[in-house]
C-alpha cells in the first residue's frame, strides 16, 4: 500500500467542513484505501455496495444509519 498523508489529511479536512465528502477518480486510483484508512472495512459504519452483506444492511437505510454516529463510508456506489 502506498501511503498517501496528504490525502488523508486533505480527507479528514473536508470531513471537518462538510458532512458529505465524495472520493472520486478513475479505477484503481487508491479510493477505497484510502475510505479504508479513514474507516476500517470491518466496522459497522463500513458500507461496500458490492458486498452482498453490506448491500442486505441498507435495504432498511435509516435502520442501518440513523443509530451510527461519526463518518460513514459508502463505497463502491
């Protein structure tokens, strides 16, 4: 994994500024990584759009979300 500092702080500075940041870019750029520096695949405020688990979780959104606090991740939208 290639550390990338600047854009993680860039990252968490958007988060302190807005409740929505979006990570975009062409395929294989190092997005999902970097979501994943930010929260960790294995919490329950990790959502991948292409894992049928993660997928099953927010067939009920605000079941899902209305109990987490802090950053959620949605990837792979």
């Amino acid at each position: 994994m290639i550390e990338r500092p600047l854009w993680l702080a860039a990252i968490r500075a958007a988060l302190k500024r807005s409740r929505v940041v979006a990570l975009i870019g062409p395929r294989q750029a190092g997005k999902t990584t970097l979501a994943r520096q930010i929260v960790p695949a294995d919490s329950p405020k990790y959502f991948d759009l292409e894992d049928p688990a993660s997928l099953a979780r927010l067939s009920e959104p605000m079941t899902a979300l209305a109990p987490l606090k802090g950053v959620v991740v949605i990837d792979e939208i």
